[in-house]
C-alpha cells in the first residue's frame, strides 16, 4: 500500500507523525511519500498545493493529510489545498463518524455515520460579485451523477451495520428545484437496498435532533454545506472536534483528515491530541479492508486500534485537552503498549 502523507500546518506534523509511528508499527509494509501543502507551504512557495505534492497524491492509493491553516481574509493566489485535492482527486464522499466511547448509566450511546457530498453543493465553488461588488451570488449545484453515487455510498454502510436505517436530510420544502432533485434522486437509490429502512428529515429538525437524541441515527446523508454542519454538531457526542476523524471516498483514492484543524495555540508545545488521527488510521485499515482479498487482516487491525483508542479514553494518559497533562507521546506509548 503506497500512502502520501502530508502533514500541513500547525499541530498537522505533530499528530501526522504520531500517527505514522502507529501506523508502520502496525502495517510495516507500507510505502510512505511525504509531501508538503498548507498555509506555510503557500508563504513559502506561493502555492498552497505544489504540482509535486498532487502528483504524489494522484500516484499513491490513500494521502493522510494533518491540518491547514487557512488566512481569515482573502489572500490572492490563495485556494484551500484540502478543498483542491478534494476535487483533483474525486473524493466524492465524506465519511464522519461520532462514537461515544465513555458509558454513562442512563445516556444512550451513539453510533453514527454523517456521509456528506464532497464535491458540489453550496461548495461547487461558483461564486460572483454583481451589482458593481454590491451582490454576492454562490450558484448551488445538485447533479444526478453526484446524487446517485453519495446515497449509494452511504445505503451501502447502512446495510453492512447492525441498524440498517438511513436519515436522508434536506430542505427540499423550501429548495424546491435542488434539494428536491437531491430528494428524489435520493429516494430512487434507496429503493435498490430493500434491507435499508429510509425516513426523511429537513435539515433543521436533524439539527435538532443530532443534538439532542443522536443515538436515534444510524446513517444520516445529506449534501455538502449541509453534512458540514451536521457532522460538526454530532462530533459533540464524541468529545468534540479534537476527537473527530474523517475519511473522504473516491472510486480509486482516499484521503483521511482529522478534523480538528491547525490549532496554532499549541502547535509545537508536544501536548497534540493525536487520537483523531489514529481514528484516521481506523478508518484506513477499514477502507483497505473492502479493497484487498486479506479482508480479515484490515479488519483486525482497525478493530485492535479502535479498542486501544477507546481504552485510552476511558482510562488515559490524558492530554490537556481532555483535563490531563499528558503529551503526544505520552498517549502514543500508551496506545502502542495496549495492542502489542
């Protein structure tokens, strides 16, 4: 398995590289390409993605990617490397899961899946000034192509788990041409999965519900502004942002993210949570798995790494951003002493 690594701003490196000591632990034989993309990268060379850094990721089979810290005004020349690998490589879905590791007697747990359309939407990217720079329009695109393949994404997570239910959320009630073609189109591919039970929701009652009674989802899918949000609001359920990992799906590629961004506060202080990068790792072993004939292997490896997570989370050493005063290495000889 070829994988690039780009670690990007911030605590990106330092997570990125607590993470890739797991992961050659486990799965020595994987060939790792390290590349350069970010903010830094930007300053630097004046291109947040350099040609080099696409071509490595276009010729390996998945990219682990760290952080970005993006500029909160307009920077000319400045576009989002993540957004641009995205699109360069086709990575259509985004897979975010929320688990609430920590039993709490009387609270429900969750286990739920946000599948997000990652290439259209609000986040197409067709924007424009009218009215001499007084008007602001961003066009929303809604295609059948992308629809189709989403919702076949996610109906096909929903029917490999225990629940089998599928939360389609829109708000075609009142974007009645593009979530109504989302909805319709929609609807039509779940009929194709039988085992799949299928409700619909508008997208501020799932709101609602996502932060009040999540353990009521299984597999929610939505389009890209949309599962941008939802995703965000679920992670609460998990511990937060800082503990959130995400994995977007092309047909041959994928790339895997922590969420938790570039956090400059702390960057080089040795304190990173590195734990929504393993998740990273978690959800790799996973994607292996249903891409290579020793499925069982893939398997076990993201099933032994979810239980150490899920140990350390209970149990600790505890970064400071969980109330403890562990460092990154601290957590990363813990995780590497609960599987070996």
């Amino acid at each position: 398995m070829k994988l690039c690594v780009i670690p990007g701003d911030g605590i990106g490196g330092e997570v990125i590289t607590a993470a890739r000591t797991v992961l050659t632990t486990m799965l020595p034989e994987v060939t790792i390409t390290e590349a350069e993309a970010g903010w830094h990268t930007f300053q630097q060379t004046g291109t947040a993605l350099p040609e080099a850094t696409l071509s490595a990721a276009q010729q390996a089979d998945a990219v682990l990617f760290g952080a970005v810290a993006s500029p909160s005004h307009p920077v000319d020349g400045y576009r989002s490397p993540i957004v641009a690998l995205r699109r360069a490589l086709d990575l259509y879905a985004n897979i975010r899961p929320t688990v609430s590791y920590k039993v709490v007697p009387g609270v429900p747990p969750v286990d739920l899946i946000v599948v997000r359309e990652n290439t259209e939407g609000l986040y197409a990217g067709r924007e424009r000034l009218e009215d001499n720079g007084n008007t602001a329009i961003t066009e929303r695109v809604v295609t059948r192509r992308g629809t189709e393949r989403i919702v076949q994404q996610a109906c096909t997570l929903a029917s490999q788990r225990p629940r089998r239910k599928l939360t389609l959320v829109h708000k075609a009630n009142v974007l009645r041409v593009s979530d109504g073609l989302f909805r319709s189109i929609a609807l039509e591919v779940a009929q194709q999965y039988p085992t799949v039970t299928v409700e619909e929701l508008l997208v501020d009652t799932a709101a609602m519900h996502i932060a009040r009674s999540p353990e009521r989802f299984d597999v929610v899918v939505t389009t890209n502004l949309f599962g941008d949000i939802l995703s965000d609001v679920a992670c609460i359920h998990g511990g937060g942002l800082g503990l959130a990992s995400s994995a977007n799906l092309g047909e041959q590629q994928a790339l895997f993210e922590p969420v938790h961004g570039a956090a400059p506060d702390i960057a080089g202080q040795g304190i990173a949570n590195p734990l929504a990068a393993l998740g990273c790792l978690v959800l790799l072993f996973e994607w292996l798995a249903h891409r290579h004939t020793d499925t069982l292997t893939y398997h076990l490896l993201a099933q032994s790494l979810r239980a150490a997570i899920a140990t350390t989370l209970r149990e600790g050493p505890f970064t400071p951003d969980l109330g403890g005063t562990a460092t990154t290495h601290d957590v990363i000889q813990a995780i590497l002493d609960r599987l070996f």
